[in-house]
C-alpha cells in the first residue's frame, strides 16, 4: 500500500514536471518567434536607414550642384558689373552708343541677381529638406532602436 503510494507520489511529480517542461518549451518557442520578428524589424530598419542614407547623398550632392550654380552666377554678376563700369567709361566717349549698352548690361544684372536670388532660396529650402530628412531619419532609428533593445531585453529576461 505505501510503495503504491509512493508509487503515485512519484507520478504526480513527474506528471508535474512534465507539464512544466511543456509550458516553458511553449515559453521559448514564443519567445523564439518574438525574437524572429525584432530580427526581421531591425532588418526592415536597416533597409529604411541605408534609403534615408543615400537620399542624403542625392540631397547633398544636389545642395553642392546649386552651390556651385551660385558661385557661377556671382562670378558672372561680377563680371557684368565690371562691363557696365567700363561702358560709362564709354559713354563719355560716345553717349548713344553707350546708353544701348548700359540699358543691356542693366537689365542683364538684373536677371542675373534675380536668378541669384531663387538659386539662394533653393539651396536654403534644399538645405531645410536635408535636415529634416537628416532629424526624421535620426528620430525613426533612435525610436526603432530603442523598441528593439526593449524587446530584445524583455526576450532575454
């Protein structure tokens, strides 16, 4: 009577081990997939952030295009200015001549400052562009990164 006692002690633990076994190997398979999903996340903002990257690039590489649009430009209103002071010159000399030039040259520097001016507020608005992409992406990594590592940390908990 009591080995059958003992007997059934024995199997209730091992039942009760067993059923423990069970539920923590149902535990690590969850958390096997939870683990499977942050890897495939964290990809997915790897792929997201090497994007963001070479948006960047393209952005800057506009932004040294315009820049150097810029510079072109001043060099040329430089030198149109320098052309309409040697016209007054000449226009002492022979002042009909000369007023035809000046008017030309006039409104040339004209188009050419007002060309300047849009080339600046397109490099100041591909600049304002540049950053925000540069805080968006900077904010969405730092965010996915960190619900990584919390899920991470909650995984190895």
């Amino acid at each position: 009577e009591e080995m059958k006692k003992h007997i059934a002690s024995h199997e209730a633990e091992r039942q009760d081990m067993a059923a423990k076994l069970e539920s923590e190997n149902n535990r690590l398979k969850s958390n096997m997939e939870e683990l499977k999903k942050c890897r495939a996340e964290l990809e997915n903002v790897t792929g997201e952030k090497e994007k963001l990257e070479s948006d960047l690039a393209n952005t800057q590489a506009q932004l040294k295009e315009i820049t150097i649009d810029k510079e072109e430009l001043k060099s040329d209103l430089i030198d149109v200015t320098a052309q309409l002071k040697e016209a007054k010159v000449e226009m002492e000399a022979s002042e009909m001549a000369s007023e035809k030039k000046i008017t030309t040259l006039k409104k040339e520097k004209e188009e050419m400052a007002s060309r300047l001016v849009e080339l600046a507020m397109e490099l100041t608005t591909a600049k304002n562009d540049a950053e925000k992409e540069k805080q968006s992406f900077s904010n969405r990594d730092a965010s996915r990164a960190e619900e990584v590592r919390g899920l991470i940390e909650k995984l190895e908990g």
